[in-house]
C-alpha cells in the first residue's frame, strides 16, 4: 500500500494560520526528494517507526517524538528508510492549500513537463538538484 496522507486541520479551518496533516508511509516509502518553499514553513514531528528527514544539512533517523523545523526557505526532504511503516505529522505555517499539492502529485505521470512544472510553481515548491 502507498502512502496516505491525512487532512487534520486544512489552512481553510485555520483561517489560513497552518495546516496539519499526517502521513503514513509504508516500508521503503518515497518521500519528496530535496526541495524548499517560498511562502511557508514545514515542521515535522514524528508518530511511529523512522522517517528519513534531511534538515539541509544532513540526513537523520527521526523516531517517534522527533521534531525538525524548517524554515521558509530552507531546503528539506524525507523518506522511509526504513523496513517498517512510519507516522508524521507535517505542519505548515501559514496554512497554504496544501490539500491540492497532495491530491495533485497522483496526477503527475499523465501531465506534461510543463504542466509539471507549473504544478509546482502554482503550490511553491522549489526543487534542488541533488
């Protein structure tokens, strides 16, 4: 099963203050390769098993009540490293529409580059070649 994320207080019932949302992710899940944002900064905060996190300095194995704030602007990625599922929740501040950024990226195969690219823009985030 892939990953899922959970919608717990969308920026539109925040009044546009933060969004949290939880992630599951499965053994070995992809998550986000090295990116950053514009506008918001993204806090992680870890549930269960072992999340990959990369602070834009180094990787870390984050177990269950690990924290990482990210700022706005710096660069951020995660992943499950791990043989177990994990648990996260993200938070972002202020709370952007992240909900189109996480039920957009199933889409993301059928699209064209440019349309990719634009996705991306639209939902500000920024990838870094690593």
């Amino acid at each position: 099963q892939g990953q899922r994320t959970h919608y717990l207080a969308t920026g539109a019932s925040t009044g546009g203050e933060f969004g949290l949302y939880r992630i599951d992710m499965p053994p070995r899940g992809r998550g986000p390769t090295t990116h950053f944002h514009r506008t918001i900064s993204e806090s992680f905060y870890i549930l269960s098993g072992t999340a990959r996190l990369f602070d834009g300095e180094n990787w870390i194995d984050a177990t269950p009540g690990d924290f990482l704030y990210v700022p706005v602007g710096g660069r951020h990625a995660f992943h499950n490293g791990s043989d177990e599922p994990a648990s996260l929740l993200l938070l972002f501040s202020p709370g952007a529409p992240r909900e189109g950024y996480f039920e957009g990226l199933s889409e993301l195969a059928n699209i064209s580059d440019e349309e990719r690219e634009e996705f991306f823009l639209y939902h500000d985030t920024y990838w870094i070649s690593e």
